[in-house]
C-alpha cells in the first residue's frame, strides 16, 4: 500500500512539473508577443514623430529665409537711397565748387586789372610826389630867404610858440578847476584839520640823542674812570654806550644811537653815583637791574599808549615795540608822544569824515613802529613798520597806511590819506620839532636857490621858518598863467630835491605897478 501511495505521489509530482513547464512557457510566449507589438508601436510612433519634427524645421527654416530676405530687402532699398542722396549732395557741391571757380577766376582778372591800374596810378603819384618834393623844396628856399631862417629854426619856434600855447591853456583849465574844488574840498578840509587841532593839543617833550648825568662834583670823575680806565670801560662793555668825560663841569655825556640802551646807561650811572660803589662787578649787577627796570617801563608804556586810545587785540610784542618809542626821538620830538598824536588826530579826522574811528586810531599809533627799531633793520622805517604789523597779524589797511604814510609805496585808501595828514600836523606844529641853526640857516638858502634857478624870478623870501616861500617874479617877463605853473614847478622841485617836515608853502607874487607925474601948469 505504501508503495502504490509512494509512486502516486511521484506521478503527481511529474504531471504537476509537466503541467507548470508547459503553462510557463505559454505565458512567456505571450509575454514576447506583447513585447513586440509595443516594440513596434514605439517604432511607429517615433517615426511619425520624426516625420512631424523634420516638417516643423523646414517651416521654422523657410520663415528665417523668408524674414532674412526681407530685412536684406530693406537694408540694400535703405542703402539705394542714401548712395542717391549722397550722390545729389556731390552733384550739387561740384556746381558749388564750378560757380566758385567761376567767381575765383573773375575776381583773378578783376585783380590782375586792378594791379595794372595801382601799377600806373603809383607811377603817376611817385611823378607827382618829385613834382611836390621838388615845389615844397624851393617854396622851403624862397621862405628861408625871405624869413632869414632855416627850416629847423622856423620848426623850433613853431613848436615853441604851440608849447607855450598848449602850457597857457592848460595853466588855465588846471586852475579853473583848482578853483572849482577848492571852493568846497578847501572849506571841508580846513574844517577837519581845524576840529580836530581844536580837541587835542599834545604835549610837548623836548628829548635830544645824548643824555647828560650831573654830577656832584668834578672828583667823581676820576672815580667813573677808574683805575687805568677800568669802571668806565665796564660801562661802555655791559650798556653798549659811549661814555664822554671831557671839560663840561660836574657832568657826563652819555653818547648812543640806540635810546633804550642810553637810557639803561643813564638809569645805572645815577644810581652808581648815588650808591658811591662803583667797581666792575657792582656795575654789572646795576646795570642788570637798570635794564629790567626799563623793559618794564617799556611794557607799562606801550600798554599805556593802547589803553588812551581804546585799542585792544594788539599782539604783546608789539605792545613792547610801541613802548621802546618813549626813549626815540626824531627831530627832537618824542615819536612816542608824536604817535599818540597822530592817533588822536587820524581819529578826530575819521569820525569827521563817518569813517572807522577805531581803525585810523590804531593806525596813527602804529604808523612810525619802524622807528624802534630801524637802528637794527636796513631800510626806510615806514617799510620796516608795515613789515613788523604784518608780522604780528595786523589787517591788511593797518600795514598799507603805515607802509605809505610818507609815500614808499602809493597811497591806496582814504585812511592812507588821513595818516599822512595827521603826521604832517603833528610834525608840522609849533614847537613840535627842533633843527640845528646851522641846518636851519642851510634848508632856507637851499629853498631860495631853487627858487632863483627859475626863469624871470626877481627876489626871493623864505619866511615862516622856511613853511613859507615867496617867490616875486618881473612882470615883464612872466605873465599870469606862467606865474600859476612856476609856483608848482617851484613846489615838485623842493619836494624831490629836500628832506623837511611838514609842508612848505609856495607863493609866487605878479605885480604890475603904473606910475606916471602929474605937473603943474
């Protein structure tokens, strides 16, 4: 039985593995079926694809010719008409240029015929100008004889005569318009000056270039000079003075061109003396102190100055160089004491006028500053001064005023003007300033030799102490108007020829006297 069920079970296993074998290859043999056919559906549908793509690539190719051939199209019509524009535009500037061409050629003829013309009309003047030459020369002649000068004499006495014709004409042009402007200008300025000579009147300080030290008696002399000279040589070395000690009775001569230091001299000498010490050591040590003395001196005197006029913002250092003006002096007046003037008077004349009162104060006081220093600087102390305001940032009016107050460079602004003035004044007051007589006696006969050198000048007078020159010419021989021109000839030729304070005046006198007898029957 187990063994009919054994081979049971193996026969149903072999028909089963027959059946699985013949049932798998049915289903892959379907399976290839169905492969091919979608092999051959894709193959299909590729190929109508392809077919479809190629048609769209031959239109899209025949749109581009067809846009490409436009767009030649257009540009080459485009290209036609510029060239048959340009080709219009060369056609019409050859004609241009024909007609030119045209013209040139007759303006060439026009030119050449006229040519010829000139060429004959110059022949014929040049034959006419030898004929004139030749008829001006022997009316030259006939007039020399019949005149009994020479061409060039008869042309300098012709141009004399209109010389003299053109200086009367102007001699009276120039004083009627004189007279014009001095009617108001004159009125003006004298009110002005007057005002401002009324408000202020500076003191007068006589100063003179050597100090004297008096002495108690004549033996202390010796004792300044020391043994074999070495006490007044100590002096001389540590003050930079020269000390003189000569016949004058109970007195020493200190020399110096530098004031501060003669000063500081005087300081020490006066103290020595009173002292009785005098040896070279104590003499150093006075000295010193002397010299600090003064530089303080200088200090409250500059701030003194500054502080009269109301001015503020000065720099320090030259606060210190207007007070070094306390010891210098120029023609014996007190240039400190003169700036102040000034300055006051600038200031009186500024307000007069509606101008900055302030500003010329500062101006007048700074205006002789080179003076402090022009014993240690080249140059004139006008341009010195305006160089040291520079220096120390005073404005650009302030350095003008002070460079051209006595005229080194031109006066430029109102203000220049107004110091000018104020320094004349100043100077040119009563008192202010002294001079030498044998200065004195020589500037007046300089100003009468000027005088004299003129033509038709009979006498003259200096007056005034030489403020004043009055000229008297012969009537004969110097009319009115040549009087008006002398009187300012005289007067530019005194002020390039001298050196003088203030102004001088210049009077010329015309007189013409009728004189006749009258006899009894």
């Amino acid at each position: 039985m187990d063994e009919v069920a054994l081979a049971l079970g193996v026969a149903g296993l072999v028909a089963g593995f027959i059946v699985a074998f013949f049932i798998r290859g049915r289903v892959q043999s379907q399976k290839v079926d169905s492969a091919e056919k979608q092999a051959a559906a894709i193959v299909e549908e590729s190929r109508h694809r392809a077919a479809t793509l190629l048609k769209e690539a031959e239109v899209e190719m025949k749109e581009s010719l067809f846009k490409m051939k436009s767009e030649f199209e257009l540009e080459a019509k485009e290209t036609r008409n510029e060239l048959i524009k340009r080709e219009a535009r060369l056609v019409q500037k050859e004609e241009m240029l024909d007609r030119k061409l045209e013209q040139v050629e007759k303006r060439d003829q026009e030119l050449t015929q006229r040519e010829r013309s000139t060429q004959k009309r110059e022949q014929q003047i040049e034959a006419k100008e030898l004929e004139c030459h030749a008829l001006v020369e022997e009316q030259r002649n006939q007039l020399e004889i019949i005149s009994g000068m020479t061409a060039e004499q008869a042309k300098e006495l012709l141009v004399r005569a209109m010389e003299n014709e053109a200086r009367f004409e102007a001699a009276k042009l120039v004083k009627k318009v004189e007279n014009e402007t001095k009617e108001q200008a004159e009125k003006k300025a004298k009110k002005i000056i007057a005002t401002a000579i009324q408000r202020y009147a500076g003191d007068y300080v006589a100063e003179r270039t050597v100090s004297v030290v008096p002495l108690p008696n004549d033996e202390m002399k010796g004792r300044i000079i020391g043994r074999e000279g070495r006490n007044i040589r100590a002096l001389e070395a540590a003050t930079g003075i020269d000390l003189i000690i000569d016949d004058t009775p109970e007195a020493v001569i200190l020399s110096g061109f530098n004031p501060v230091r003669r000063e500081v001299a005087r300081l020490s000498l006066t103290r020595l003396i009173s002292d009785g010490r005098i040896h070279p050591a104590r003499i150093e040590d006075v000295v010193k102190k002397a010299g600090q003395e003064v530089e303080q001196t200088i200090k409250e005197a500059g701030e003194q100055a500054a502080f009269d006029l109301g001015l503020h913002g000065l720099h320090p250092d030259l606060v210190k160089t207007i007070g070094r003006l306390k010891f210098r002096t120029s023609y014996s007046q007190n240039v400190l004491q003169h700036s102040l003037e000034v300055a006051f008077l600038a200031g009186i004349m500024a307000s007069e006028l509606g101008l900055n009162t302030k500003l010329a104060r500062r101006m007048g006081l700074l205006h002789d500053i080179g003076k402090a220093i022009d014993h240690e600087v080249e140059g004139p102390h006008a341009i010195i001064g305006s160089k040291l305001a520079k220096k120390y940032g005073e404005n650009a009016k302030v350095v003008h005023s002070i460079a051209a107050h006595h005229e080194d460079v031109p006066p430029a602004s109102v203000y220049a003007f107004l110091i000018q003035s104020a320094d004349g004044l100043s100077g040119a007051r009563p008192g202010a300033r002294k001079e030498l007589l044998e200065n004195y006696i020589k500037r007046l006969e300089d100003l009468e030799k000027i005088a004299n050198e003129f033509k038709g000048v009979a006498n003259t007078y200096a007056i005034q102490a030489g403020r004043e020159l009055r000229v008297i010419v012969e009537s004969d021989k110097v009319t009115d108007d040549e009087a008006f021109l002398m009187s300012k000839d005289i007067a530019r030729k005194i002020g390039e020829s001298m050196n003088f304070p203030g102004q001088i005046k210049v009077t010329v006198i015309r007189e013409t006297r009728a004189v006749e007898l009258a006899n009894s029957n």
